[in-house]
C-alpha cells in the first residue's frame, strides 16, 4: 500500500511541474455532443475504460464533463456507503466488485479510482493498480487544464464537490484548509499553504453539481 501511495504522489507531481495545455469547457457544446452524439460519447468511455493510449486530454475532458451530462450524473449527491462499509470491514473482494459496480455508474469519479486504487493494491493486481492511477492522472490533468483558480472566471471546473477535494489534496497537497464559501457559483477554498500551488486560495467552479440540484428541486 505504502508503494502504491509513493506511485500515486510521483505521478500527481508531475501533473503540477509540468506546463499543462490549457483547455476551453465549453458546458452548452459538451451538452450538445453528449445529447447528439451519445455513441460516439459512450466509444469515448469505452477508450477511456481500456486505458487508450491515443485519448488525448481534450478527450480526457470531453470524457469527464460529458458525464454530467448523462442519465447516470448525480452531481455532489452521490453516496457509496456500501462500499465504504466493505472497506472498512477490510472485505477487499467484496469491496472491490462494488467498486466496479459503482464505477458504471460513475467512472470519472476521482474518489471511486482512489478506492480502485487501494483495493486492486490490496488484492495485489498490479496491471490494474497502474490502469487505475493513469486514469486518475489524466482526468486530474484535464480539470487543472480548465482554469487556474485565481478567479470566478479561472475556476478549475469540476463537476463534483469530491473531485474538488482530490485536488486539493492529491494534486495540489494543501495544508491547513481554512475555510469553504460559496462564491455565486464557485467554491471558493482558502487553506494556508501548497508545495505545488502558489497563493493560498483556489476557486472551483460547480455550475454543474448546483444547475442539477436546481433541476432535480424544481
């Protein structure tokens, strides 16, 4: 397990030393495509799930932000408690094929490719530990590829409050979170330090997670 973190942390580094290609997350045309185009979205997936090495990070980010745009999307809403139970009960196989249970229904999850992660180290399959950190490091790359979290207009985009916690710990290794606040339709984090981010506060936008709770209370 210690290897597999060590792993984790060098290939999460690297997503912040090296120069990121800045992409434009455009909600109105990822709709679009995902509503018109839903087989060429769901072979998107299909690439995804078998680690493609040809996806490139435009595809990362279609693949992410198009799921909110699927029946299966749950925005910040969705709870593994089952699982979770498994895992702490240190019932990995069982765990495990809930995992993947779950992962249909939400495979962009960067808290559900943690748990995959952990398990497959637990029941020592290797081949699956690294296909799960790759997707991890890609989908990590694509939403710090979509903003730069200084502003409103810069917010890393993220399509759930989790995957704004994976960043902020996994990627960028905050220390002393200080306080969350709603800033219109951004989470504004405020923290005391980052060996990987400069400054002390990051802005996230989830339009998304907060346009699907307004839907579903209407």
């Amino acid at each position: 397990m210690k290897r597999t973190l060590l792993l984790i942390n060098l290939l999460l580094l690297s997503v912040c030393v090296f120069p990121q290609e800045n992409i434009e997350v455009n909600y109105a045309t990822i709709k679009k495509y995902v509503e018109n185009q839903s087989d060429d979205y769901q072979q998107l997936i299909e690439r995804f799930e078998a680690n493609d090495s040809l996806l490139s990070l435009n595809d990362y980010a279609l693949i992410y932000y198009g799921h909110s745009f699927t029946p299966k999307y749950k925005g910040s809403m969705e709870l593994w408690k089952e699982l979770e139970t498994l895992i702490e009960e240190k019932k990995w196989e069982e765990a495990y094929t809930q995992l993947k249970e779950c992962r249909k229904k939400n495979p962009v999850s960067l808290k559900l490719l943690i748990y995959a992660v952990n398990l497959a180290s637990e029941l020592q399959r290797e081949e699956e530990v690294q296909a799960y950190i790759d997707k991890y490091i890609k989908l990590s790359s694509a939403i710090i590829s979509s903003g730069d979290g200084t502003s409103e207009d810069t917010a890393f985009k993220v399509i759930s409050v989790n995957d704004e916690y994976q960043i902020l710990n996994n990627v960028f290794k905050v220390e002393g979170l200080k306080q969350q606040s709603l800033v219109n339709k951004c989470d504004l984090m405020e923290f005391e330090s980052s060996p990987y981010y400069e400054g002390t506060q990051i802005y996230f936008d989830i339009s998304r997670s907060l346009d699907y709770m307004k839907d579903l209370f209407k």
